[in-house]
C-alpha cells in the first residue's frame, strides 16, 4: 500500500471511522459472550469493502452489513 492509495485518503479515513462507529454501535454489544453473534473481524472487512467500493456516505452500511456478512 503507498500512502497515496485513494482508499486511505483523508476523506475515505474520516468515512471509515464513521462507518466503523456506525457498525460497532449495532453489533458491537453481540460480540461478547462465548459465541458471539458477529465478529469483529467481520465488521472490520465490511468497513474496508464500504470504503473500496468508493461508497461516499455510510447511508445503506447496516444493511449492506446485514445482507453480506450477517
């Protein structure tokens, strides 16, 4: 990766925070327990798919969650 990769842009970084909050604020709370409901690393990869797929909002991130990692 070099620092000019469009995806860690100062932009997508700030999107990808929010989108991260977005979805830890959801499922985080199902994550504990011995089988938790969704993984962290799960939310992570969803983030980093939102975020390369040049989306410029989170609007629609729960339920592009929902129907591809859930």
């Amino acid at each position: 990766m070099s620092y000019d990769d469009w995806r860690y842009n100062d932009f997508n970084t700030k999107l990808r925070q929010e989108v991260l909050k977005i979805l830890l604020h959801k499922y985080g709370h199902q994550l504990e327990g011995t089988e938790p409901k969704y993984s962290t690393k799960s939310i992570y990869e969803c983030a980093h798919d939102w975020i390369s797929q040049g989306h410029k909002t989170s609007f629609g991130v729960v339920k592009y969650y929902e129907a591809y990692y859930k």
